[in-house]
C-alpha cells in the first residue's frame, strides 16, 4: 500500500478541491508513491509528534492542521515549523494535512462536534453556492442509455440524497463534415439530420474532469456539442458548521455544563445566559464568529465554535455563544479520520497521536 491509496481515500471524504484559496492542504512533504509502514493522525504536525511517528514506526502523518502554512525561504531550524519540516525529512516522513477540505466536509469536523453532542436532523450550518454544475450534452437518441449510464457510473446525476438524476429533451440535430472530417453518421460534406437528444446532468465541481473524461468516452461523435453551466444553487452536503437539535431541552446552566464536559474545556467562555432553554444547537470547529449571523438565522438556540473576541459576545442577544477553545471544538478529528481510514485499510496501523498539541494551557 503507497501514501496515495491512504489520501485518495481520504479525498473522498474531503476533497481538497473545497479547500479555502488560503489553506494549504494536500501532501505537504513526501512522495504519493512511497510504501507505507503505519499512519499517525494529529491535530498539528509538531516536532514532538514526528518523534512519536519515528518511535510508532509511521511514514505518513495525517494532520488537520497543514505544518506548512505560508512559504519557507529557508530550512534552517529556527522554529517550530522549520524544525518539524527537518526532522520528518531526515526520516523520510511523509506529512498529509486536511484542514478546511475536512472542514468543508458533509460528515467532517463540526459534524463530528454535533455527534460527540448527540444532536439529532443535523444539517449543515453555512451551505456552499456554487458547487454544482450542469453539464448539457447533444447525442444521437439511440446512444443516450449508454451515455447517461457512463455519466452515473462517475458520480453525475447525484442530488442531495438521489442518484440517477437526468433530463431528456427530444429533437432534430443538423450538421457537415468538411474534408477532414470522420463523421460517424452520414457522409463527409454533406449536411446530415440526425434524431438528437439534449442530456442534462448535474455534478459537483471536483468532479469536472472525470464527468467530461466519462463524455469524450462514450460518445459517438468526433466532435461533441456540449456546455457546462455553473449553478448558483446552495448545496446542503458541502459548507462550515452544522446544526441539530438536543434529544431534550437543557437550561442554559445545565448545558454550559454539558458542553464544558463534552469538550474537556479548561473553561468555555459565554455570552449571557439566556432565558428559556437550549435545544437547537449550531457548531463550528475553529474560528467560527463569521458565522455567527448564520447561527441566528437558523434559529439555533446555542452557537458553539472557538475564538470569539470581546465585541463578537454582544452579538449574543438572541442566542448563548460559547466558546470552548481552538483545539478543544477540533479535536475529534483525529477519531474521525481514524475510523475513516480504518474503514478501508482495517488490517493496517493507523493509529490516534498520543503527543498533546494544544499550545493554550489553563490556571
């Protein structure tokens, strides 16, 4: 098994194509070729964990947070992340970071929050536009089964929770081939009309080249009339945060507790308790008072995220903010990636950093 098998895998829970444009997500240090021995999954990607790896005998370390953020202009050991970068060189240790594709993920970081918080009808909290396309293609009728089914086998047509999703528009196509032309109906320089058909499908952005590979394939045309539109819809399964609901209200007293409990916070800082009670809950691992609005808006009762300044707290009016720490909201991603992988690879090692990461300490 090579490093590519593992984050093909991975891709397919967080494809990288959703990444935020200031992230740095991918294989940040070693080949995609390269045998593996064991995977160490972290939350950052520190010296102290490398060492870890070295001593648990695992060449590839997959990281939430990229250890390679902004550009090195040198490797001279002088910091944490030069340091880090160094060591896993030497030992020919292969570093992989997630990050906001995982973020972005249905099924991903703050969705992990929501399952550790034991919310029911989760949903994600800020679904992202423009992810879906729409692919229109012109084809003889008698080949549009076999085009739509080699579209389907790649992932087009799904939609939410359907597949197979397709539309079919009847007509009469004309064209000529020139003398160059192969055409594979009718004859060269003369103007043929063909029974056509427009096949619609739409498809996720990441999946773009494999749809108009699966086209190209199976069409019988030597040149294909098609268009791909961009549709502004939002898309329920890709976006930050996640929403859901308490299987029964709490206080606001008892579910600051619950959630303090939930996080293994040192302190969860809060806005002023509300006071009826807590049942729709919003999340969003990391820096989340962006989404604050959102919260409000979907009518979440509680918004649980990390780094909130002073003035985000009095956006608290008409719900109790809660913030519970950086590395607390995110720290089920190691549990998450684990169980992801090992779904497909359950007779290989992959295994949970032991080595704490978290720089804040509490008094």
């Amino acid at each position: 098994m090579k490093i590519k098998d593992i984050t093909d895998h991975i891709e397919q829970l967080a494809p990288l194509h959703y990444a935020q444009n200031f992230d740095n997500v991918g294989l940040l240090v070693g080949e995609s070729n390269t045998p593996v021995t064991g995977v160490l999954i972290t939350l950052d990607c520190l010296e102290t964990v490398i060492d870890e790896a070295i001593v648990r005998n695992c060449n590839l370390i997959v990281t939430f947070h990229p250890i390679i953020f902004s550009g090195l202009k040198h490797l001279k050991p002088t910091d944490y992340v030069r340091r880090a970068v160094l060591k896993a060189i030497k030992n020919n240790i292969a570093i992989y970071a997630t990050h906001t594709a995982l973020d972005m993920a249905h099924g991903g970081v703050s969705y992990r929050m929501a399952h550790e918080m034991g919310l029911q009808n989760v949903k994600t909290l800020v679904p992202e536009k423009s992810v879906i396309k729409k692919l229109q293609i012109h084809v003889p009728r008698e080949n549009v089964d076999e085009l739509r089914e080699a579209l389907f086998s790649c992932g087009a047509g799904q939609l939410g929770n359907y597949t197979d999703c397709s539309f079919v528009l009847d007509g009469k196509g004309t064209f000529m081939g020139n003398d160059h032309s192969n055409p594979s109906r009718g004859q060269k320089n003369k103007r043929e009309t063909v029974q056509e058909a427009v096949l619609e499908v739409t498809f996720l952005s990441h999946q773009e080249s494999s749809v108009l590979q699966a086209m190209w394939e199976n069409h019988p045309y030597e040149e294909v009339s098609y268009s791909v539109e961009t549709l502004e819809n939002e898309y329920s399964k890709i976006g930050l945060g996640a929403v859901g609901n308490l299987e029964n209200p709490m206080s606001s007293n008892d579910f600051l507790k619950f959630t303090k409990t939930v996080f293994k916070s040192g302190v969860v800082r809060s806005s002023l308790s509300r006071k009826r009670d807590i049942q729709k809950v919003a999340l969003l691992g990391g820096s989340g008072s962006f989404a604050i609005k959102n919260a409000i808006s979907c009518g979440a009762d509680a918004y649980i995220t990390a780094d909130l300044k002073y003035h985000d707290f009095f956006q608290g009016e008409d719900l109790l903010l809660c913030d519970v720490g950086h590395y607390e909201s995110e720290q089920f991603t190691k549990n998450l990636l684990q169980e992801h992988i090992s779904e497909k690879f359950s007779s290989f090692a992959i295994l949970c950093a032991q080595t704490q990461t978290n720089p804040v300490n509490y008094t």
